[in-house]
C-alpha cells in the first residue's frame, strides 16, 4: 500500500509542477509591464478560475492528502517509536568500583568431626 501511495504521491508532484508552470503571471498582458490594470486590488482583478486554476488546487489538495498519509502510514510501520528507543541502554556514567585484593591470611576451616 505504501509503494503505491508513494508512486501516486510522485505522479501527483510532477503533474502540480507541470500545471504550475503553464500557468500564466497575473501581470503578464502588456498593461500589466506599464503599470496599469487593477490598480484597486493587491495582485490585480480576479478572474474566472480557469481550468488550471482549478487543476492546481485539486492537484495541490492530492498531494498534501497523500504526503499526510505517507507520514502517518511511515510512523505505524517503524512501531510509532523514536529512533533512539532501538538503542541499547547503557550504564550509567560513573567510576568502576575497585577491585578488593583476595584475603592475606584466612581463616582456616576446622574439619569435619567423625
């Protein structure tokens, strides 16, 4: 399911790029290179969506759909964990307890009675 979602997700990128790029500027008429045109509002006069208008946001609204569900579907499938929990625990840093020299004379062992 992943493999497919993701080829969907890649086919989705290059069509939103494709799309974007045909798109024409708001300013790109000969009024818009003097200054003139839609001088009321910020970006120029609001137009009818075109058909790649509307392509770009479908495109774009597919493609965020599928980058979320890439995202979560990644995060089940690692175990929904931090990288760091898949490292050993180490001890804690402190210094090594010495090391106690075996006795000088011990204690003898009184045998068995018979």
């Amino acid at each position: 399911m992943i493999i497919l979602l993701t080829i969907l997700h890649v086919i989705v990128a290059v069509f939103l790029i494709l799309v974007v790029l045909l798109q024409t500027g708001k300013r790109a008429d000969l009024a818009g290179a003097f200054g003139g045109g839609g001088s009321q509002t910020a970006f120029g006069a609001r137009g009818a969506a075109t058909l790649l208008s509307r392509l770009t946001a479908w495109s774009a609204g597919i493609f965020m759909a599928t980058s979320l569900m890439l995202a979560l579907m990644s995060s089940s499938s690692t175990g929904g964990g931090s990288v760091l929990d898949s490292l050993p625990a180490s001890a804690p840093a402190s210094a090594p307890a010495p090391a106690t020299p075996p006795p000088t004379n011990p204690t003898p062992v009184p045998a068995p009675a018979k």
